[in-house]
C-alpha cells in the first residue's frame, strides 16, 4: 500500500508533534511493507492560505496522486482535508483525515462540517471529536519507548514544558516551586533527542494544556522516561493516562501535594501503546473501509 500525507508545514527546527508522529508510522509501515511519502503545502507546495490554497492545492494534489498512484491520501487536521471536499469531493474512497485537535471559537465552524462530511473516515486522538463526530474512528497515539526510558538517576526537580497557549505561566510554576521548596526545571529550547535527559531529571512533570489541544507526546514521553508523578488535566488524550488530573492550573499546588508515585513506564509496556500497534490499526482501517 502506497500513502500520500499531507501536512500544512513542516517545523524549522526539527519535527514537530504531527511530523513525530508520522515519522514513527513511516518507520513502522516500511516494516510491513508500506510506504509513506509526507508533503508540506507550505513548505513543498508554497500555498500558504487555507482558503486560497483551495482550487491551487486540489490540482497539485490530483496530479501527484496520478503520477504516483498512491492507494490513500491521509490529511492531517481540517484545514488540509478541506480543499479535497468542497467545492465538490475528490478522492473520496481514498481520503482519510486525522483530527489531532479539538477546534473552538472560528475555527469550530469550519471543523465540524469537515468532520461531518468524512464521516467514518475520520479518525481522532481526542475523546471529545470522537463523541462530537459519532461515525469517527478514536486512534490513540504512542511514543517511542526506547528512546523515552528511565536512566536510574537523581530526580530534582518539578518539570514543567513551557507552552505559550498554557494558562500556566512560568512566574506561576516558579512560585508553586519555591512555595513547595522544589527546584522548577522548565524545557525551552531542548533537541528531541535531549528531551529523555531532561524528564529523568523531574521527580514531578506538570502539563496542562488548553482544551483545544490535541495530541498528549509530553504525557507519554515523561510516561515512558519513568516520571513518578505527574500532574495534567483531561485534555488532548488526558483522558486515557492514569494521572492525577485536574481542571486547571489554580490548583496546581495543592494537586502536586498530593500526587502519588505510580509506575507509568510499566503501564505503558503493559497496556502496548506503541508506534507498532498504531501502524497496525491504521493499516487495518485503511483496508477495511
């Protein structure tokens, strides 16, 4: 099988969360004799604009697809399915979409009519798209776990990922630190490949990303890397974690408090959530439907 991905861009500095994913499922799908080739309709395509990139993209996107013959084309979020749907829909046999996040405000208004036109070749990590599109697929997402694993060193700090759409600022979680006596360790700028390091080094991570947010990679990376205790919030796939949870970040202090240590890695490789399995339920609902 033969499988064309398309993005709207590609990260400058290195993968980004959709292009980690991707990545992995690329490796896994060569595995099982699969191919995937990603495209960027930024960045290998030069349209920028969702809306004018319309008609534009719909012919490039033909002409790649009958050159290559590619068996699906697999659009990653709305705005990259929507120009293969309306004015009318092409390729839709072959057209399957993948909702990383769950949209408000505006931009729900051009999400939900996607997501209700790709009916059961909608596929979501988010718990909330599977309920707002009922014919959807929930795929959940994974991490690589060897390169997130416990390195048996001296946990210091409470660590934080630093996320500008975050209600939780940085002046909140350096005073939550100083008022519990824990030394704030924040991720700004690191490498990927350096990220296990600076996990290893938490004894408590804290994610609470907005509710619009998809995806959950830091969960699973700090998960994988042996974090024993996290603090995050039913958001992205939240919901699936056995963390302790909450609601948002007014309560951080007293949710860190009282946090338990749990044995994430082992739940991890217990309950196989990886790149592997996701490879092979997305080949299945390629072939099924």
């Amino acid at each position: 099988m033969k499988i064309l991905v398309l993005v709207k861009e590609r990260k400058k500095k290195g993968f980004g969360g959709v292009e980690t994913l991707l990545k992995n499922i690329s490796k896994e799908f060569e595995k099982k004799r699969h191919s995937m080739d990603i495209i960027s309709r930024q960045d290998d395509l030069n349209l920028n604009s969702t809306i004018q990139s319309i008609f534009p993209l719909r012919k490039k996107i033909k002409e790649i697809m009958k050159k290559e013959k590619y068996d699906i084309i697999y659009t990653q979020d709305w705005n990259m399915a929507l120009p293969l749907l309306f004015p009318y829909p092409i390729f839709r046999k072959k057209h399957f979409c993948f909702f990383h996040a769950t949209q408000k405000g505006k931009g729900f208004f051009i999400q939900f009519p996607v997501g209700i036109f790709m009916g059961k070749r909608l596929l979501t990590g988010d718990i909330r798209n599977r309920k707002r599109f009922s014919k959807s697929t929930l795929l959940a997402t994974s991490v690589n776990l060897n390169d997130f694993k416990p390195l048996h060193k001296k946990r210091t700090y409470l660590g934080w990922t630093n996320k500008p759409s975050e209600d939780l600022t940085k002046e909140n979680i350096q005073m939550i630190g100083k008022n519990l006596g824990i030394p704030v360790l924040i991720a700004e700028n690191i490498p990927p490949d350096k990220m296990n390091k600076f996990y290893n080094k938490c004894k408590i991570y804290v994610s609470l990303p907005p509710k619009e947010a998809g995806g959950g990679v830091t969960y699973m990376e700090a998960m994988a890397a042996g974090v024993p205790r996290i603090v995050g919030n039913m958001y992205a796939e939240g919901y699936k974690f056995p963390f302790d949870k909450i609601e948002n970040f007014r309560n951080l202090e007293e949710a860190i408090k009282n946090s338990r240590k749990r044995g994430y890695r082992k739940w991890m490789e217990d309950s196989k959530i990886t790149w592997e399995k996701h490879a092979e339920n997305l080949i299945k609902i390629f072939t099924d439907k």
